[in-house]
C-alpha cells in the first residue's frame, strides 16, 4: 500500500452541531497525516461545481443549497490506501446504514446532512484536490 492523498470536507451540519474538533481529533486518530487544511463558506456555484456529476440527481439542488449552508472546512488527509481508508472511516452515505464507531454514524444527521465527504478514486481525488487547493498549500 503505498502513500496517498485523499480530499475530505467536514460540511456545513457537522460545523454548525459544534462536531469539528471531535471529527480532526478523529481524523488524526485514525493515522491521517493533514497535508491541508482551511475553512471555506461555498457558494451556491461553488457547490454546483464541485458535485458537478451529481448534476442530473433529483437532490441536485437541495445538497448544493445544503453545503453553501455555512462555513465547512475542506482538508488533504494522506495515508496508505488514504482514499479507501476514508471512505471506511466515514460510514455509508446514509447516517442510518453506518457502521458503529464511522464518522457519519457518530456526527451524521441524515442522507443530505451527513457531516463529511471523501473522494471515492483517484481521479476525483485529484480534481477535488486540485479545486480548492494550489501546490503551495501542500
Ligand atoms: P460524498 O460524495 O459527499 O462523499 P457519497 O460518495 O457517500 O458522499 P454520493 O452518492 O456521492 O455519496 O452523494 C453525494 C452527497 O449527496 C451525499 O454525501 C449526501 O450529502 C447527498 N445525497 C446522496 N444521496 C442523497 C439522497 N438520496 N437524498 C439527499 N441527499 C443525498
Ligand atoms: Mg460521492
């Protein structure tokens, strides 16, 4: 397994419950290495852009309000395996299908509001990495 980097958001819900240092302590806990790190209120069109292949999804529109709801903090978390390993340590999409001890299931409200995001391959590592962070953040 060899070193890697994934982007992880802790959204707008999991910020506004007071949830944000329990999750970095969480996160650091688990053995990510934070590469990047900053807190950013999205605009609407931001949020389109971001979960731009989501565009034809009937929640299209409501998750885009919900995550330029407030301020979310955007991060770069390496590990080995970093992307799998986040999508482990944050649960199912839905809060209710989590596992115990999985972020969303301990921070996470719902489908929409599910306290975090992960990039699921390395190409959307990559772009996700790439849109909100320059090299020089690194
Ligand atoms: P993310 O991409 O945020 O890490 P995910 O990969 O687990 O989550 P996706 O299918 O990519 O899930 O959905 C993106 C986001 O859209 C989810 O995290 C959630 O906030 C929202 N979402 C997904 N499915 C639904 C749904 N059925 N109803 C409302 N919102 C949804
Ligand atoms: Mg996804």
């Amino acid at each position: 397994m060899s070193t890697e980097r994934t982007f992880a958001i802790i959204k707008p819900d999991a910020m506004r419950a007071g949830f944000t240092g329990r999750m970095l302590a969480r996160i650091e806990e688990h053995g990510f290495i934070l590469r990047a790190m900053r807190m950013v209120h999205l605009s609407k069109r931001d949020a389109e852009g971001f979960y731009a292949v989501h565009r034809e999804r009937p929640f299209f529109s409501s998750l885009t309000d919900f995550m330029s709801s407030g301020p979310c903090v955007v991060m770069c978390l390496e590990a080995p395996d970093a992307i799998k390993k986040w999508r482990t340590a944050m649960g199912a999409t839905d809060p209710a299908k989590a596992d115990a001890g999985t972020m969303r299931k301990d921070f996470g409200a719902s489908i929409e509001n599910n306290a975090t995001h992960g990039s699921d391959a390395p190409e959307t590592a990559a772009f996700e990495l790439g849109y909100f962070f320059r090299g020089l953040e690194f």
